[in-house]
C-alpha cells in the first residue's frame, strides 16, 4: 500500500539539532558524539513516522538512537515529533541507510541495528532496492558491537525468508532467534505504525534477532 503523504511538522518547531544529513556525522564514524550524554547507540533503518524513536527514547533514556529515512517528508515528521518532545537521546538522518552505515559508522559502534517493515519492492525489476541486501547485511555486521544484535520485522514472509538465506550466506551471524511479541497496552503500543496496522488486520508478522557469529 503506498504512503499517505506524512503531515508537516509544526513550523515553530526548531528541527535543527533532531534532522540531520549523512555530512553531520562526526569524522571517525563515531555516532555516539550527536548526543549530549554517552551511551550506547542503536540505529534505526527506515524509520517512517518515527514511533519506534519516540517510544524508545523514552522508554530508555540512558540509550541513544539514531533513525535514518530516505524520505524526506517522513524524516522531518520524525524530527519534529522528536524535537517537540524534547528527545535529547534521539536524532533523524535523512539519507540512505547503506550509505550511511557503510560510510559513516566505524567498526563495533552500535549497539543495534533495528530494520522494521521495510519496503519489499515486489517487481523483479525493482528487487535491488531491497535493504536487507548482502551488501547491508555484512556492513551492519561490520558496525555491530560483538554483543549487538540485528532486528528485522517484516509482514512479507518471502522477504523474511530470503533475508534469513542471505544472513546465512554471509556466515558473519548466529541462527537467529524468534523475536517475542505481546499484547498492547494501548493504541499505540507497538513498534511501528506498520506492525500496528498489521497485526489489528489480523495478518502474520514474522520476526527475527541475530547476534553476531563468534570469532573463530
């Protein structure tokens, strides 16, 4: 289903510490340096409306999380929700998530790498456009801390399952594990406004979290 067009931050919200460009990441690829206080840092991949953000920051505030959104439009909706709750704890890039990890992050520098219901991009023509690529998949490995974990969510079981083969093609992460679920508390309990649109239409959602394989 295509995205509605996001609404438009509040113009008297100041954007300018939460909305961010690939360039604004410090030299050295080192993320934690855009937040205020130290911390560990998770990054988001596709962050839409920016709910996981919002809930995560609040839910942690020793954490740091950084979202990246290829959308425009979306990404300064994240900025504003964020800036106007005050997160200190969370920042927007707008950009491309393989760019941006590839590019930008150093080595063993996340803590997480969440990916939830990312675009499937169905036409055959159009499958390159898939970020859980091979390509993704070894820079995230690369950007992980030894104890960090990848979270992929999906209501597509076909990219589910070809995002399972192409971790196990790279042979850099462990069997990966079923991802509990549970029942909101309330309407917006959920990690996305996907998973939240999904799982009240009574559809399937397949998740999965991997763990870096151990070094031989």
């Amino acid at each position: 289903m295509p995205r509605r067009p996001p609404k438009k931050p509040d113009p008297e919200v100041d954007l300018s510490t939460h909305l961010l460009v690939p360039d604004a990441l410090p030299e050295g690829g080192e993320p934690a340096r855009l937040f205020p206080r130290p911390g560990p840092v998770e990054l988001e991949v596709g962050s839409g409306k920016g709910l996981f953000l919002a809930t995560a920051s609040a839910a942690h505030p020793d954490t740091n999380y950084l979202g990246v959104e290829i959308a425009a439009g979306y990404a300064r909706l994240c900025a504003g929700k964020l800036a106007a709750a005050g997160r200190d704890n969370a920042r927007i890039v707008h950009g491309d998530g393989l760019p941006l990890v590839r590019d930008r992050m150093r080595d063993a520098c996340l803590a997480a790498v969440h990916v939830y219901f990312p675009d499937p991009w169905w036409k055959a023509r159009h499958r390159k456009r898939r970020v859980l690529s091979e390509a993704f998949l070894r820079q995230v490995a690369r950007a992980l801390a030894p104890d960090g974990r990848l979270h992929v969510w999906t209501d597509v079981e076909e990219y589910f399952r070809e995002t399972l083969a192409i971790a196990a093609v790279t042979g850099l992460f462990a069997d990966p594990e079923e991802e509990a679920t549970r029942e909101p508390e309330h309407d917006l309990d959920y990690r996305t406004h996907f998973e939240r649109r999904t799982r009240l239409a009574g559809a399937p959602v397949w998740r999965a979290r991997f763990a870096l394989r151990p070094p031989v």
